[in-house]
C-alpha cells in the first residue's frame, strides 16, 4: 500500500511538475541526478548493508557505526559540493553548479536516518517504514510543485529532493527509533568486522551504477537538452517505478536469505518465491505502459511530450527485463557474495559502454533500443553465472518464474488496447484499456499462474 501511494505522488508530482517545466530542466536535473547517484553509494560505506546482513551486533557496535556513517555522510555532501563546478564545465552548463551543491544537502539530510530505516529493515518493521516512506515523498512532492509553478525551474527538483530527505529523517527518529539512542562512544576497531563487506557493497554498486548511468552521461555530449529531457524523463518513470515496486519483495528478501544464508535449500525457496512475486507484479505494470505510452505520456505530460510516447514503450520493455534480474541483488547480498556481484559488473563495465556508445550514435531512440537489446542478451548470463551457482535452479525453472507472467500481461495490455482503440478521448481511452489490461490480467493469472497468486494472497 505504500508503494502504491509514493507511486501515485511521484506520478501526480511528474504531471503537476512537467507543465510548469521545460524538457531542458529535466536534462539539467538528469546530469545532477547521474552525480548524486554515484555520490550517494559513498554515503554510508557500506555499512549498514553489511549491518542488516551480519546476525549479531552489540550496542557499542551499532553506536560507532552510527557515527562513522555521520562522518562519511559528511564528507561525501562536501566533496560533492566541491566537484560541482567540474560538474558544469564537463556539460558545459553553468547552473549544474548551482544545482549540484543544493542537492549535496540531501547526504546531510539523511545521514541520521540512515541505520535507523537499516535496523526497521533487518527487523522487517515495514510498516513503520511506510509512515515515513509516504510522509517524506509526500513533503518532497509538495515542496517540488510549490516551487515549479513559482518559478524555479530545475531548482523545484532540487529542493524537492533535500525535502524529502529531511522530512524522512524527522519522520524515522520518530515512528523507527523505538527508542534507541546513540552513544557517546566511537572505537575504529568496532566497525572492523563491517567494513570488508560494506567496502565490496560499494565496490559493487559503483560499477553497477557506471554502467546504469552511462546512457544519460552520453545522452548529455551527444543529445541536446530538450532531447535528453525526452528521454530521460520516460527513463527515470521506468527506474523510480522498479525503485517503489521491486523493494517490496527485495527488502523483505535481503534480510530474510540472510537469516538462513547457511541451508541453501530455505535460500533456493525464497530466492525463487522473489522471482515469481516481482514478475507478478511488474508484468501487468510494464506491460500496460508498453502498449499504452503514447495516451500515458500526452494525458500525463501534455502535447509538447509527446515524442517521449515511443521511447517509453521501449523503455518499459527494458525495464520489465531489467525488474526479473532485480532480485539476484538480494541473493548475493544475503548470502555475503557480495565479491561475485562487484565481478559481473567489472564485466559489464567492458560491454555496457561501447554498446550503448554505438547506440547513441542514432539519438535517443537508437540509445533507448540498444539497453532494450542488452537486457535481453544478459537474461540468460545472468541465470548461468549468478544464480545457478549458489541455489542450483534450473533454467526452466528460472525461465517460468520470471518470464511467464510476462506473456499473461502482454496478451492482456494488447487486449485492453484493441478494445480501447476507438474511444477518442485520450484520457477515457487510457483509463478505460489501462483498467481493462490489469482486470484481465487478475483474472487470467488466477487460472493460469496459480502459483504467484497464492504468493500474492499470502
């Protein structure tokens, strides 16, 4: 349910917000964004990764981690602030030097938070975690309207996000602290058993991030900033719908493989019941967008987006096979192999690059499609290399877990736009086929894909 709620605020933000804004602030903000992604994977060093996945820690443990993560926060808001005008004199423009340092606020912002939402998360608290989840993204999204439509521009963006990480913060000492309360007490050596793991996490996620990044970093040589603004907002929709959608199993799974890592036959059972689930619920999502993009970005968006309408219906596409891998994260990660994870992305850095570079050379929707096409080529590397090793699925089992809701929500998406077809309203026309792709989704899923149905009600 909360998903749900930040999903529809960041949706009704991205409508409210896209008007009172030009394409070319959100290629502005695409270029900030790509540099808070890398900063924020500094943010706490990785500790409170390997805080959820080590099984016991004492107070005084927790208490030094708290304040080591203060420390690295810090640090990583004022390097950040300091790269800002390289920032601008990389992409040639002058105001990502302002916007830069405006968003390095948010590392300071939420730096006390952090271990909090760690700890409700290794206790599976998600409950509590919701009231601060949807509190904080609705503060963010007020804030971000308020400011478009006063005239800040890309600046709405900005401060949104430090809004979001502060309110988030105030909300977490509050409803997820339980009462707990740092000590005056920090000793290097207590963060030593943490520190191998949470550096490999970090390792890990900035390779994975340079390959995640590197579309919209040549998008920003080689597209212009309207043409970037096109392509980045239908991108960024994709991924913040996996970063609200796919945490509802993976957040759960992490902590939960981790609980059992030793019995690999409980880890093959949940990793398995993380697939089926996450293609459950992304099938139907994707597969509406896909076939509908064109009416969802000109009723969403407006008229002036719509050349976004065929890059979306890719993109999701790409999505949809990015969110079946998702959950190998947690498996790695819960398992303490975070090492194999950081391999793989050391390997991608040698394909992702020039594929997408080559790519690129076509514009945007030359860009869009070679993702699409990269996805589709490491399916089935990554069942052979990261998860046949450690819990022994098959690829047929692999294979109908992840892609079998897919074909359910394909031929459901078409239906409902086939029968939508010739409704001219184009609000009416979306409602009424996206209403239809996801009821016949429901009821052909209980027929023929009892298994994930069964998940879902329990």
């Amino acid at each position: 349910m909360a998903t749900a709620v930040r999903a529809a605020l960041q949706f009704v933000q991205l409508g409210l917000v896209a008007r009172a804004l030009d394409p070319s602030d959100y290629g502005l903000m695409s270029v900030v964004g790509v540099v808070l992604g890398f900063a924020s994977l500094f943010a706490d060093g990785g500790l409170n990764a390997a805080f959820v996945q080590r099984l016991q820690v004492t107070d005084d443990e927790r208490s030094s981690l708290f304040w080591s993560g203060i420390a690295i926060a810090t640090t990583v808001a004022i390097a950040t602030a300091a790269c800002a005008p390289l920032v601008s004199w990389v992409f040639r423009e002058r105001q990502l030097a302002k916007l830069v340092t405006v968003c390095a606020l948010v590392f300071l912002c939420q730096a006390p938070g952090l271990q909090l939402r760690a700890a409700a998360e290794k206790e599976l608290r998600f409950g509590a975690l919701a009231i601060v989840d949807v509190g904080a993204a609705l503060a963010g999204a007020t804030l971000a309207v308020v400011l478009a439509y006063s005239g800040a521009g890309a600046f709405a963006l900005a401060f949104g996000a430090v809004g979001t990480a502060l309110v988030g913060t105030v909300l977490a000492w509050i409803a997820i602290a339980d009462g707990w309360r740092p000590k005056l007490h920090f000793r290097w050596a207590d963060t030593k058993p943490f520190r191998r793991f949470g550096g490999t996490s970090v390792a890990n996620a900035v390779v994975n991030q340079v390959n995640l990044s590197i579309d919209l970093v040549l998008g920003a040589r080689l597209l212009t900033p309207s043409a970037l603004g096109l392509f980045s907002v239908p991108r960024n929709f994709v991924l913040q719908l996996q970063s609200l959608v796919n945490p509802v199993i993976t957040r759960v799974g992490f902590p939960l493989i981790s609980a059992v890592q030793s019995d690999r036959t409980q880890v093959k059972a949940l990793y398995l019941e993380s697939v089926s689930l996450s293609a459950a619920v992304n099938a139907p999502i994707y597969a509406t967008i896909a076939v509908l993009a064109n009416d969802l970005v000109v009723v969403g968006l407006g008229e002036s987006w719509g050349e976004a309408g065929a890059l979306l219906s890719v993109l999701a596409v790409w999505g949809a096979i990015r969110a079946v891998a998702n959950p190998v994260g947690s498996l790695l990660m819960g398992i303490g192999r975070a090492d194999v994870s950081l391999r793989w992305n050391v390997w991608m850095l040698f394909l992702v690059p020039p594929v997408l570079w080559l790519s690129s050379r076509s514009g945007a929707s030359g860009l869009a499609a070679g993702m699409l096409l990269l996805q589709v080529l490491l399916f089935g590397p990554v069942w052979a290399l990261l998860v046949r090793p450690f819990v022994g699925i098959s690829l047929r089992e692999y294979s109908t877990a992840s892609l079998f809701p897919y074909a359910i929500a394909a031929a459901s998406a078409a239906t409902g736009r086939v029968i939508s077809a010739s409704i001219e309203l184009d609000a009416l026309r979306l409602a009424i086929g996206g209403a239809l792709s996801l009821l016949l989704y429901g009821v052909l899923s209980l027929y023929a894909n009892r298994g994930a149905a069964r998940l879902l009600r329990r």
